[in-house]
C-alpha cells in the first residue's frame, strides 16, 4: 500500500483536521503528505482573469498554511503542493489511482441535528480507488497506539482490502485492532447445520465467530505484533460498528463497487453520518 497520503482542501475550514490526521498518517508510515486544491477555473475575460489570480493566490496561501501546520505537527514528514484548475472531485478522484488514501473533511454535528457530507465527498468517496477517510471537524486529534475497529461482513478476497488497511494502520501507529462482525437471524449463511439444516441461533453464532477467526488468521500471522480484539454480535451492522467504534481512533468499512458515484449503501452512509471516530471507506470488489 504504497503512494501518498493525499489530503484534499476546499478553504473552508474543515480541511484542518484531515490536514492534521493525513499528516500524522503519513509520519507513521513513511509516506509523503499531498495537499491538493482544486477548483480554479481557466480565466477567459479581464474580470475572470482577475478573480481567477485572486483564488489561485488565495489556493497558494492555504497550501502553504496547511503545509506549514503540517511540517510543526511532524517536522520529519516530506509535503509537496498543487493547485489544479480541474473540479475537486475528478482531481481527487484521479489522483486516487496512485494513492494509499485520500483524507476529507467536513463539518462537525450536534448531538441531535447530525451532518450532512458534501456533494464532493459523496463522490469521491463513491468512485476513488483507493481507501477515502473522512474527518470530522470536532474530532480528537490523532491518539497513540490507537484501536483500530474493522467491520468484517465480507470474508475471503471481497474482504482482503477493507482488513489489510486495518492492520496496515494499527501496525503503523503500534495500535490495536477490534474485528467486528454482525449477524442478524434469518439472513441467509453459507454454513449450514449437520443435518442439512439451517442452523439454529447457536449453531449459527459458532458458524460466525469460525468465518471471522478464518478471516483473520493470514493477517494475524503477517502482522503478528498488533493486538486483535474479535467480536461477534447479534444484531443489525450499524448499531453494532458504532457501538464498537465509539472511542475507536479509526473505522475501517468496505463499499461495494460498481454502485452509482452516489450511492454508498445504507451501512456505509449510516457510519459516515453517525460515527464518532474517522472513518475509512475501502472501495471492495
């Protein structure tokens, strides 16, 4: 997983905290920092001319403000800049080809009105093709040795991609990891019981915690120094990811791809909005 930690800003204010998590990310894993805005559009008239010198001037300034808060955070990390004139959302989206994770802010929430992430991260959280982390303003800042908490739901190559940037994370940062996997009853399992059967609630809770440790033992064993938590909890997805999540330093999701740019899936959509912790969506075959 290797490339930059790319962070996109829009000049609003709540690129800082993706600034901070991307740099703390890079410093951890020995990858450049890439601070990218875009949006400044091609001049064609006097007055057009004007203003676009205006905003690109006023892009300069916010990189080199971010890149200096960057280099004070983590005086090591290398950081390099660009300004492009295309949309955010295709800048980003290309430059996630050759990336190991772009970084999005966005507003903070009350406890009761929650938030709404904007067009731009709706879709390059749904076409990247690398893991897109979103960080909420609000958010603590990056915490040592942080859990890392992952939603198992996919096992065997589905769900290589969604765990290997979980325990690339944790190892980086010398942190934990908690495997998490939901199971409602009813839905449909490959397992099934000695008799041919489906199984019962019992049986089927063992079927669950068997296809999670399985999951999970080749990761184990290439990241034997990182500590793993696994649960396996009756119940929907959602409520299960935030109960878990809830003083987590990152979750780690999958998302189906081929779906439309906008439409993440109700779990994914339901974690961006209500989760506590930033969270990392990780594009799944």
């Amino acid at each position: 997983m290797g490339g930059s930690v790319v962070v996109g800003l829009d000049g609003s204010g709540h690129s800082d905290p993706a600034v901070r998590w991307g740099a703390a990310e890079a410093a951890a894993r020995g990858l450049t920092l890439h601070l990218l805005h875009a949006g400044n559009p091609q001049p064609s008239t006097v007055r057009v001319a004007h203003d676009s010198a205006a905003r690109k001037r006023y892009g300069a300034e916010l990189l080199a403000s971010a890149e200096a808060a960057a280099h004070a955070w983590h005086p090591g990390i290398i950081v390099t800049t660009e300004q492009v004139p295309e949309e955010a959302v295709e800048a980003l989206v290309d430059r996630s080809g050759q990336a190991a994770m772009v970084v999005l802010g966005s507003r903070g929430h009350e406890a009761i009105d929650g938030f709404l992430l904007g067009s731009v991260s709706l879709h390059v959280l749904g076409r990247a093709e690398c893991p897109v982390v979103t960080v909420r303003e609000g958010q603590p800042a990056p915490r040592p040795r942080p859990e890392v908490v992952v939603g198992v739901q996919d096992v065997g190559p589905q769900g290589e991609a969604v765990l290997e940037l979980a325990f690339t994370v944790a190892a980086a940062h010398r942190g934990s990891v908690r495997a998490v996997r939901a199971w409602e009853p009813g839905v449909a399992v490959d397992a099934v019981s000695a008799s041919g059967l489906a199984p019962d609630a019992g049986e089927r809770e063992v079927a669950e915690r068997k296809a999670l440790a399985d999951a999970l033992a080749p990761w184990r064993a290439r990241f034997p120094d990182v500590e793993v938590t696994e649960e396996v909890a009756r119940g929907k997805a959602v409520p299960v990811l935030l109960g878990a999540c809830s003083r987590a330093g990152l979750l780690v999701i999958g998302r189906r791809v081929g779906r439309s740019p906008t439409r993440l899936g109700p779990v994914v959509l339901a974690v961006l909005h209500h989760g506590r912790c930033p969270v990392a969506v990780v594009p799944r075959t």
